[in-house]
C-alpha cells in the first residue's frame, strides 16, 4: 500500500498550488496509482510493477520546467524517481523472475 502513499504528497502540492487545473490533475494521478495498488492487492500482484513504474513517469512529468499538474519542490522529483524505479525493478525481479 505504499503506492498509495506516495502518490499522497501530491494532494498537498496541489492545495499548495491553489489552481483547480493542478487539483484535478493531481487527484486525477491519484486515483490512478490508487487502483493500481488495490488491482495489484486483489487481482495481480505484477501491477504494482506497473504503478511504480507509472508512478516514475509521472514523477519525472513534474520536472519543474514542465509546467506540468502542481508546483512540486525541486528535490522531490529526483527523490522520487529513484525511489520508485529501484522498487519497480526489485517487484519485476520478484514477480517476473
């Protein structure tokens, strides 16, 4: 479930942001990582591989030139990138041999 609370900052950049547009847009990323997790509780475990690795993605659309959903601090995007890769490439070594 961890999937799900890392896509969790993303609600306070947003409210941080004001915008509707970065709201909906971060709620929206929310959801999506939030489904995955669950999907991958009650369905298929390998898909988590699929959150984390979206999860990077959208992590990597937040680069602060981007202009991309919320303001996010500049640390965080990096941070979070390898964070997310290191446990999609350890979860793909574990389900998919």
């Amino acid at each position: 479930m961890i999937l799900v609370f890392i896509a969790a900052p993303y609600a306070g950049f947003a409210s941080l942001d004001g915008g509707v547009r970065a709201m909906a847009t971060e709620f929206a990323g929310i959801a999506l990582f939030c489904g995955l997790a669950v999907l991958g509780l009650w369905v298929w475990a390998p898909l988590w591989i699929l959150g984390y690795a979206g999860h990077a993605v959208w992590d990597t659309l937040h680069h602060p030139e981007s202009g991309f959903g919320a303001t996010i601090v500049g640390w965080y995007v990096p941070f979070c990138v390898v964070y997310d890769v290191v446990v999609a490439a350890y979860l793909a070594a574990v389900y998919l041999g």
